[in-house]
C-alpha cells in the first residue's frame, strides 16, 4: 500500500517486517493513521487518553481494535470535536455494549463498529484451527501450524 510503517512497542521486530521502532512522541506527533494493539494488562487502562489525543495530527486516523478499555472515550471525543478533519473507528469499547450515553456514539467523525471482528466466516475456520491444534499439543502431537 506503499506505507512507511513505524510503531513503539517492547518488542524488536524491525527486521522481520522491514519497520522502524521510533519513540512514542515521534509516532503520535508524525503518524497520520494511528493503530493501537496492545493487550489487556491493567496498565493499559486509558493508555490513549487526553495526553496522547493532543499530541497527535489534527488530521489523524485513530484505529482502536484491541481492547475497549485501552481508550478514554471522553478524551477521544472531545478530540474529535477540536479537530473535525480527525476520524476515528473502533471496534472495542468500553462498556460493550455501548448505551446511549456512550460518548462517541453521535460523533460524526468517529465510526463505531460492534464487537464482531472474529464472526466473519474466515476468523471462524482459522479459530477452529487454533483448537484443532491445542487439542493436538494436548494430546502429544505436534501442532499443524507453527509461528516462524
């Protein structure tokens, strides 16, 4: 697609996917689409909150699909009402499911999708995979398919 991709993380993998680790500043502040997968560890609890919002571009694509609670809707939204050319989509949040008072629900530069990213046919064979091969590591066997 012709990205140049960047990305702050514990983890090294520069030279498996030809990225570049740069420091977190640097990514919120030069980024203009911004993807957050992080896992649920508690101290990620509104790890994307007002500090983070207000260092990004004005004009940034915000992704949220890793857990709901990572984001501060509040400070999401009141960025998105600063900053109308920013959109953000998500497919997590917090609470789910969201009610009416769930602060980004009229936001028209935020698009919210339900919780549903594994029920799409394709993620619902690969998981029986992951099973089929649990059950065979359980059972001695040596699993079909291996993270190289």
């Amino acid at each position: 697609m012709g990205f140049r991709v960047v990305f702050n993380d514990v983890l090294e993998i520069r030279e498996k996917y030809e990225c570049e680790q740069v420091q977190i500043q640097h990514l919120l502040t030069e980024c203009d689409v911004i993807s957050i997968h992080v896992d649920g560890r508690t101290e990620n609890n509104h790890l994307c909150n007002t500090a983070m919002f207000s260092a990004m571009k004005p004009s940034v694509l915000f992704m949220n699909a890793s857990r709901g609670f990572i984001v501060d809707a509040y400070a999401l939204t009141d960025f998105l009402k600063h900053n109308s050319t920013a959109h953000a989509i998500l497919d997590v949040h917090e609470p789910e499911p969201i009610t009416n008072e769930y602060p980004l629900l009229h936001m028209p530069n935020a698009t919210l999708y339900p919780h549903v990213a594994c029920k799409t046919k394709k993620a619902m064979l690969n998981m029986g995979w992951v099973v089929k091969d649990i059950d065979a590591v359980l059972s001695g066997k040596d699993p079909q398919y291996q993270i190289t």
